[in-house]
C-alpha cells in the first residue's frame, strides 16, 4: 500500500512542476504579477532599461515562462532604442548571444536578431551564424561569415585566424585544395611578427600557425608534392613548443613518408623508431584519434618487421593492432599464416582470419600494390605483396 501511494505522489509531482513551469506563458489566461506588468509597461513606453530587464526576465525566466523568443524581442528593442547608451547596447548583444544557438535555426526572431547584429560588425554574432551555417552544411552561407569575420574591424588576431583555419577546411571539403592552402598560408608564423612577441596569446597564434601548416602538407601530400609536404613536417616536428595531439599527427606523417620513401627520404630505421614511440606514447588510450594513430602504427610496425624478414616481431605488432578491431591487421595476419611466415602454414586459420577482413580486402590489396610501387621506386626490392 505505501508502495502505492509514492507512486502516486510521484506522479501529481510530475503535474505540479509541469503546470508551474508553463503555467506563466499563458499570460491570458492569468493575472500578471503587478511588479512584471510595470516592467512591460514602462519597456513599451521605451525605456531602455526596462525593456533590458524584461528581456533578461524571459530569458532566464525570472518571475515569468522562459521564452527567447520574446527575450530576442527586447533585447532587439534596446538595440534599436535610440535613448540606449553604449554599455546597455553591449548588455543587449551578450544577451542575445547567451540565447541557446541550437534554437538559431527554429526560431525567426531569434535569427533576424542575430543577422542585425551581425550586419553591424559584431564579431559575436558573426560567429555563431557561420557556427550555425557550418553545422548545416551550408558552405556558401558559412564561408560568407567567416570572410565577414575576416574583413571585420572589430575582430581580433585570434578570431581572423581562426576564421581562415576554417575556411581552409570548408574549401578542403569542397576538394578546392588550392583555395584551402592559399587561407592557410594567411595565418602567418607568430615569430615572424615582432608585435607578437610579447603577446598572452603567443602559443595560441603558434598553434593555429601549425594547423594550418599541417593541413597544408597533407593537402600537398595529396596532390603529389612530397618533396613540399616532407619539408613542412621537417619544419614542424622541430617545433618546441606544439600541441601533442598536432605533434603526434606530424610524427605519424613523416613516418609513412620515411616507409614509402616519398620526397626522396626513404628510411625503415627512422619510421620504425618513430612509430614505437607514438605506440610507447600512448599506453592509455584517450580518444578515437588517438586509438586510430596507435593501430596505424602497429600495422606499419609490423609491415616493417615483414620487408625485413622479422616475421615474429610482425606476427606481435599485428595481433597487437587486431587486438582494437583492426581488419587491415586480421589481413597481415591472414597472409602471414597462408604463407607460413613466422609461423606454420595454417590454412584454416588464414581463411578465418581473411573472413573476418573481407570488407576492407580490396582496400588492403591496393595498399600493399601501393607500398610495394614505392619501395620499387626507391630500389628497395625485399618488399612483396600478396
């Protein structure tokens, strides 16, 4: 029986706070609070910092319904209130900005708010339309308010930079890749720029410099041009002071140019100490990323240890990379077994193995042609595909 009645009160509960929540939105149906109704009052009459009060009112719904349709609303009035000074104007902007962005989209008032604001240079507003445009896939919207952003005054070292570092990615995805190099070859090396020198925001103009200069070898890696993309990462794997995910990326990079021997520096040495120390870098795995670069590393440690006959120590570093799901690593494997390469020839256990990679089989075979195309290039003649 009390088992009963908890559930019960449980429910009115529910009902209660419902009706209290969405109760003051109809404001038809019930009498205003007389404080709130002054408020209104004077804020159509046009005084400023009631319409600010009212604004904030609906916007963390004190004393009344949440609704940022209505805080847009008069928040905008402040904005074109002729009587409005300047720190009330600022308060209207940062009120309409902490107005949650996901109702952008849904919500027109709240949208013709933001694009006034915008129209006038606030560097704010700008970025939470291309923010918005962006998460919509709608390139041309996006990349007009990150150009705005660019042209804007108002806008900050910083914010220029990371406008281009976007722009760059969206003409990446839109594969316009000599549009994408030419926004980051804009973000300029801070130490370049003297004025930089004593700046708080030094490393953080040094890493979207990095960013920037890493996308721009991978974008030239892409096309071909190794020798350019291996004179990048050179550059950046010398770099003191970077971040480690950035870091990482780089290290990663120039060991498969070192495998494959492109811009001319083939090395099995150099890549074979760099991948075991992204592995031994990673022993606690934090992210997908990292768990991708981790499996990447023990694959190509493992083809390593293949071109040099060192079968057992490829047999470990594959099982090691298969240990995370790697399908590429279950076809080494497959391989290794069907041949009778470190280990006895066992069929059965290489057609499970094959079975289990099949999906990613035809990619695997390109790779291996891939790998074996490079290291004929270079005159490296132990490498063999299957």
């Amino acid at each position: 029986m009390s088992r009963l009645c908890l559930n019960c009160q449980g429910k009115n509960a529910i009902i209660v706070l419902a009706f209290i929540l969405v109760g003051p939105r109809f404001g038809l149906a019930m009498e205003e609070n007389p404080e709130i109704a002054l408020v209104r009052e004077f804020a159509k009459a046009g005084d400023c910092d009631s319409q600010l009060r009212l604004a904030h009112m609906y916007l963390f719904g004190e004393g009344i319904g949440i609704d940022h349709n209505q805080a847009a609303l008069w928040f905008n009035m402040v904005l074109n209130n002729s009587m409005a000074g300047r720190d009330s104007m600022e308060t209207a902007r940062i009120g309409l900005n902490n107005i949650p962005r996901k109702l952008i989209s849904t919500n027109h008032a709240i949208y013709i708010s933001l694009l006034e604001l915008a129209d006038k240079d606030d560097v704010e507003a700008q970025w939470k339309l291309a923010r918005e445009y962006g998460q919509a896939r709608k390139a041309k919207e996006t990349i007009y308010w990150l150009e705005r952003i660019i042209k804007n005054p108002n806008a900050n070292h910083e914010q220029k930079d990371q406008a281009y570092l976007n722009l760059g990615s969206i003409y990446c995805s839109l594969e316009k890749y000599d549009e994408a190099v030419l926004e980051f070859s804009k973000i300029g090396c801070p130490r370049n720029d003297p004025e930089n020198a004593t700046k708080k925001l030094y490393e953080k103009d040094l890493e979207y410099w990095h960013k920037a200069q890493f996308n721009t070898a991978k974008i030239y890696s892409s096309q071909g041009k190794h020798k350019e993309a291996l004179d990048i990462l050179l550059l950046l794997s010398q770099e003191e002071i970077i971040d480690y995910a950035t870091k990482t990326k780089v290290q990663m990079d120039l060991a498969h140019m070192y495998l494959r021997g492109h811009g001319g520096l083939f090395n099995l040495g150099e890549a074979e100490r760099i991948y075991m120390s992204i592995i031994k870098s990673h022993t606690a795995i934090n992210s997908d990323e990292e768990q991708t670069m981790v499996i990447g590393a023990y694959n190509n440690l493992g083809y390593i240890y293949e071109l040099k006959k060192e079968y057992e120590n490829a047999i470990i570093n594959y099982k090691n990379a298969s240990n995370f799901g790697s399908t590429f690593a279950s076809l080494n494997l497959a391989y290794l077994y069907e041949n009778g390469l470190g280990v006895k020839p066992d069929k059965q256990e290489a057609d499970r193995l094959y079975e289990l990679g099949k999906k990613s089989r035809k990619e695997w075979e390109e790779v291996r042609e891939s790998l074996a195309k490079d290291h004929h290039e270079v005159g490296y003649s132990a490498s063999r595909v299957s």
